[in-house]
C-alpha cells in the first residue's frame, strides 16, 4: 500500500517536471524553434554528396552539411549535428531555405535571415544560427566531400 502511494507520489512528481520543462521551453523559444527540434527536416548523412562541409562550433558542438547539386542548384542539402535543439532547428530551417537555390542565392543566406525564419532566437543560442550558416558556406566555398573538421 504504501509502495503504491510512493509510485504514485514519484509519477505526479514526474508529470509536474515534464509540464514545467515544457513551460520552460515555451517562454525561451518560439512555435516554429520547437517543431523544426521535434520533427526535423533533411537531418541525416547524405552518401552521394557533390559537397561537405564539418565545423566544430565554440560551444564544442558539431555541425556538418552534405549538398548535392543538379544543373548548378542545390538539388538537395542534408545537416549532422551532435548540438541541442536550437541547433537542430537551425540545421532544419536552413537546409530548407538552401535547397533549390543557386550557390550564389544560397550563400547570401545570413544568420540573422535564419534567426527571422526561426521568429527568433535566445541571445545565448545566436551562435547556433551562426555555426549553421558558417558551415554551409564553407561546405560550398570547398566544394569537397572529404571528411575534415575544421574549428569556427
Ligand atoms: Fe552549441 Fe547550439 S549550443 S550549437
């Protein structure tokens, strides 16, 4: 009996911290920062790569992209991360501003066009949007698939 009401004690408990953390989340990032994180878009190593790029981002995380071109436009771009979720969503947002574009269009792609696609970022994860749009730039500036990571 007293096992029961301890299960059930720690089940409430639980419950309560995942509607806080979700409350949380709520007042940091906007609507489309949490879906772009929970249902990502184009995340995945692409094989057949014309271009690559990896960065190590000064927070420690990773970003990597993959694009494959067809007639000089982005036929299809794809993003790695190890980072958190804003940086999820940075990889998501971006690969779907790039994809279709020329070179030339995709590389006048800013961090703070991505931050407004996103309806804003915390200051403190700013440099997510940053590492993100660093590394497709310089995956198209070496237009090389080979696997080197290179620090921002
Ligand atoms: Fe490191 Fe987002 S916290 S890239």
């Amino acid at each position: 009996m007293a096992e029961q009401q301890e299960t059930d004690d720690f089940e409430r408990w639980v419950a309560a911290l995942q509607q806080a953390l979700l409350e949380r989340e709520r007042e940091l990032f906007s609507e489309t920062v949490l879906q772009e994180a929970r249902q990502p878009q184009n995340m995945g190593v692409m094989l057949d790569a014309d271009m690559h790029a990896l960065l190590l981002g000064p927070c420690g995380d990773n970003m990597e992209m993959f694009l494959r071109l067809q007639d000089s436009r982005i036929e299809a771009v794809a993003f790695m991360t190890d980072g958190c979720g804003p940086t999820v969503a940075c990889g998501s947002m971006l690969t779907r501003m790039a994809q279709g574009k020329t070179l030339e269009e995709a590389a006048a792609i800013e961090a703070a066009d991505l931050i407004l696609a996103l309806d804003g970022l915390p200051p403190e994860h700013v440099h997510c949007a940053t590492l993100a749009v660093h590394t497709l730039q310089k995956a198209m500036e070496d237009g090389s698939t080979e696997d080197e990571e290179t620090k921002e």
